[in-house]
C-alpha cells in the first residue's frame, strides 16, 4: 500500500521550484511580456479607428483573449515541458528519489511550485491593465476583467498539466520540447481554426454530425474552453466572434464550462501519476 502524502515534503519541494523561478528572474520576465503586450492591445487595439485607449470593456477583453491564447499555453509549455525529463537527463531524479519522497509527491510538487510562479506572473502582468480599466469603467469593468483574468491563470494551469505529462513520457529533453511545441500548434491553431470555421461556414449545420454536437466538440480544446469562457459572458464579445449564432446557449452554462476546464487541469496529471510510476 502506498503511504499518505506528505504535505510537508510536497510543500517543501513545490517552495524551492517557486523560488528558482524568483532567482532567475523568470517569473518578472513573463510578467513584463504580459504588462507590455496587454498594454498595448489596451491603448492601441483601436487605433485604426482613431481611437487610443480603451473603448469598452468589451473591446477590450476580446483582444486580450486573443493575446493570452497564443501567449499563455506556449509559456505554460515551455515551463514545464522539462520538469521530469530534464531532471532524468541531469542524473538528479534518482537522487531526489533517494529522499523520503515518493513519485507522486516530486510530481505535484514540481507542477504545484510552477503553478505558482505561471500565476503570479500572468496576476501581475494584467494588475496594472486591470487599475486602468477601474479608473475608466469602475467596478463593472473591472469585475468582468477579474474573471478574464481567472480563467487566464485556469487556462494556464491546463496547459502546465499538459507539459508535465510531456515531460512524463518523453525520453529526453529534445522530443519534449518537440511534443511540447506541437501540442501548442494543434491545440491553439489547427483545432482552434479548423473546428471554427466549420461552425462558422455551416451556420451551426454540418451535416449528418448537427451543429449542436460540433459546437460540444470544442470543450476538447482548453484554448477554446478559455475563448467560450470570456466570449459568453459579454454580448458585445459573443458578437464581436460571430459566434451568437451557431454555439448553443447551453454551452455557455458556466458549471459546464467550469469542469471542463477543472478536467483539464486534473485529468493529464492524474495521467502523468499513473505514467511516473516505477
């Protein structure tokens, strides 16, 4: 029988991850890209229009979608792509194994330490969009940015599990970054683009498959979890992407939406635990 986990060893563990991306400075690096990107897409995501700053709330948060979909699942892979394999290359694992310390234990330590650090720096680059935005449009505005900004971190925990579970079961460090990059590519632009555009171009009805049952097929995507998540919860959104039309209402229903996307976060750790073991 296994034993129970120690919270005490995890804990330990997941503070060192978390202080290694302090020390090295990644957790300011990714903060800084989000500050200056969302900035920018604030202020001057409707210049074309001749307008500089933020319009609406709305306006504001379709692009941001945008930006965090391409943006977030590449650094949660990039972030931990490595956790395992990486140390398995270096000869460490072994050694962090000879510690009272099970596999389980290193694993959710490891994802639990990088979860942090992902999280503190997607909070801390949209802070100051978030400050502008109450100054602009008050607690309206900023609650519909605080759950933007939320299911940001979720989206980014999902793609986290996913990297972990890359980092499982690759062999060595060059096939994970590999896997890791191709994941990103088909989840966030051949998925993405292909499944929209057949729901689009079929006005919700594409043959014998019916448009309602398509339209479910996109909470096989957390990339496309995350646009469902912001898109229907503003009108001027749902109809900025074209998509009031042709995905059911019933998709929209946040308990779905939230355990979908709560699957995606659990499921490919619970994989990559069952795929660690010895």
């Amino acid at each position: 029988m296994s034993r129970p986990l120690q919270w005490h060893a995890l804990a330990t563990l997941a503070g060192k991850e978390f202080r290694d991306r302090l020390r090295n400075r990644w957790v300011l690096a990714v903060a800084l890209v989000f500050t200056a990107f969302s900035l920018a897409i604030t202020y001057f995501g409707s210049a074309a229009q001749g307008v500089v700053g933020p319009r609406s709330i709305e306006l504001t948060i379709a692009s941001l979608v945008s930006l965090v979909i391409y943006l977030i699942p590449l650094i949660a892979l990039l972030l931990g792509f490595d956790a395992i394999v990486g140390e398995r290359e270096r000869g460490s694992l072994d050694l962090l194994l000879a510690h009272p310390l099970t596999r389980l234990e290193l694993l959710l330590g490891k994802y639990l330490g990088l979860a942090a650090a992902l999280s503190l720096s997607t909070l801390i680059g949209f802070a100051l969009v978030g400050v502008l935005l109450w100054q602009r449009f008050g607690q309206a505005g900023l609650y519909h940015y605080s759950g933007f900004v939320l299911s940001s971190v979720l989206l980014g925990l999902a793609f986290l599990s996913l990297a972990l579970l890359i980092s499982v079961l690759a062999r060595d460090r060059t096939r994970a970054s590999g896997l890791a990059i191709s994941l990103w590519f088909v989840l966030v632009l051949v998925f993405d683009l292909a499944l929209m555009g057949l729901l689009v171009a079929s006005q919700g009805q594409l043959g014998g498959l019916g448009g309602e049952a398509l339209a479910y097929a996109l909470l096989l995507n957390p990339a496309d979890l995350f646009r469902i998540l912001n898109v229907f919860a503003l009108d001027d959104v749902r109809r900025l992407y074209g998509l009031a039309a042709v995905v059911p209402p019933s998709l929209g229903q946040p308990w779905l939406l939230a355990s979908a996307m709560l699957g995606w976060i659990l499921a490919p750790l619970a994989l990559a635990s069952w795929r660690f073991k010895p």
